[in-house]
C-alpha cells in the first residue's frame, strides 16, 4: 500500500496507509496542506465531518491540529479504523460504514451539527448537489462545508448556503460554502 504523511500536529510524520489502485484517489499532498493553512485558525476543539473518508487523512489530519472530534462516513472504512488504530486517537473519532445520503439523513435525525464538513466524493458521480442539501442541516451558523471536485465542475449551490471561496491545484479543487445568513433590513418609516 502507498503511504501517506500527516503533516502537522501531534501525529506529525506518522504515515497511514492509503488504498491502491486506480478507482481510489485520496486527496493529494498539495490540496490537503493548502486545506489546513486555509482552515488552521478553526481547526482547534471543532467537530468536524469527513464524509467519503477512504483511509481517514482529512479527519486524522484535523485531529492531530487539535479537533476535538471526528466522524469519518464511507462504504468502506476498512482503512480508516486501521489508521485511527494505528495513530491511537479511537476516543476522539467515530466511524460510520453507509452510503453517504443514508449517514448525513441519520446525522441529521440525531440532531449533530459539524464546524467542518468535508467531502470527497467520486469526482464524476454527480452527488454534490445531494450532499450540498442534505448536509446543510447538518451546519451551525458558522459552520463550512467543504467540497473537493474536479476543477471543471462548477458547483452551484442550493439556495441555503453560497460559495464563500474556490481555490484551484491543476486539476483539483476545493470550494467552500456557508448557510447564507438571512439579513435583517431595518426600512425606515415614513413620518
């Protein structure tokens, strides 16, 4: 199996393992370091959301920075409780094994609520949409959803969150959404 590095943290230089073949792509080096150094102020005691994890490293990156906790979703998690076993941190983390609409309908009905939601669906699979809705409600008001895509996908979200930012790696990218906020206008009375 390849490896991969956590970056920073208290699990700096540990390696994890990583699935091979062609049909797996974990997120590369480049996009997860640029991830956290966008991310790294809100990382510290936050709950976070990995959706489609493969083997784990967003969320375990996320824990060795300090989140307080991590829910790691995927069909197989197979490599995922490995790596948490692995770098010892089972406490702090959750693994669910389920199809992505099924685990964000159950977090949902569970009343949680995420700081971070990252997901890294299969690129060409078309669930964007359905995981923009269905994880909306598992927001706060600050919270961020995060989505990695090919760079020629254009997300266009529902009408409940807006893209707060997109950064472009080659053929890679990571868009950021929010809940839009309903503003309140005060209209002046006329005398």
């Amino acid at each position: 199996m390849n490896k991969i590095r956590i970056i920073s943290g208290i699990y700096k230089n540990r390696f994890l393992q990583s699935p091979e073949g062609l049909a797996v792509r974990p997120t590369s080096g480049r996009v997860k370091e640029s991830l956290f150094n966008i991310l790294q102020f809100n990382i510290t005691d936050c709950k976070m959301l990995d959706l489609f994890s493969g083997c784990g490293q967003i969320g375990l990156e996320a824990l060795s920075r300090g989140a307080s906790s991590v829910t790691f979703a995927d069909l197989d998690i197979t490599l995922t409780q490995s790596n948490i076993t692995h770098l010892g941190c089972g406490k702090e983390a959750e693994v669910i094994r389920g199809e992505y609409t099924t685990v964000l309908s159950r977090l949902a009905g569970m009343g949680r609520k995420y700081e971070i939601i990252f997901a890294d669906p299969p690129y060409e699979a078309g669930y964007y949409d359905n995981i923009m809705k269905a994880a909306s409600a598992l927001l706060f008001e600050d919270s961020v959803l995060i989505l990695e895509h090919n760079s020629y996908t254009k997300i266009i979200p529902p009408f409940n969150l807006k893209v707060i930012d997109t950064r472009q790696y080659g053929s890679r990218s990571l868009t950021f959404l929010k809940e839009e906020q309903n503003e309140t206008v005060d209209i002046p009375r006329e005398l």
